[in-house]
C-alpha cells in the first residue's frame, strides 16, 4: 500500500488493526502510521465503511427520511439517531 503522506512505497502492515477492524501499516520512508482510510473522505467516520455506504444507499434510493432511516439500522443492531444519519 502506497503511503498517502510521502507516496512511499516502502510500507509494512503492522499486526494490530483499528477499532474497526482496518488494516494498520508503517511507513519506512517518513515513519508516519496509517491505517486503510486515511486520506480519503472516509477518514472520520465512526462507523463502517459498509454501514456508510448501506445508509446512502437506503437513503437515496428508497427516498427514507432521517428517523426511517435510523430505526431500519436500529432493526439491524446499530444505535444511530436521525441527527448522526444527516451529518
């Protein structure tokens, strides 16, 4: 994996993953860590990238207001409330 700071090459995955479960690497060439989303508009996010993407899917394509939303991802485990779905 390329480094999003210095676009090194010379990476290595680390052993431990991020509390949700992404892929953490080190850079040899400016030392900086770096996990799989950073750089990308996903970076600070507190749910999955899968949740993110299911959730603007529904949104978009169903036409589900905020709080419709919310209780269909309740239903599935995740406590989100309207207010998290619009941000």
């Amino acid at each position: 994996m390329r480094c999003p700071h210095c676009s090194s090459t010379a990476t290595t995955e680390r052993s431990d993953r991020t509390a949700h479960g992404y892929r953490r690497f080190r850079c040899r060439g400016c030392g900086r860590q770096f996990n799989e989303r950073t750089g990308s508009v996903l970076n600070r996010l507190q749910v999955p990238t899968d949740v993110a993407f299911l959730s603007v899917r529904w949104r978009l394509r169903l036409k589900l207001s905020l709080r419709d939303l919310a209780e269909i991802l309740l239903l599935r485990g995740l406590v989100v409330s309207h207010e998290a779905g619009r941000d």
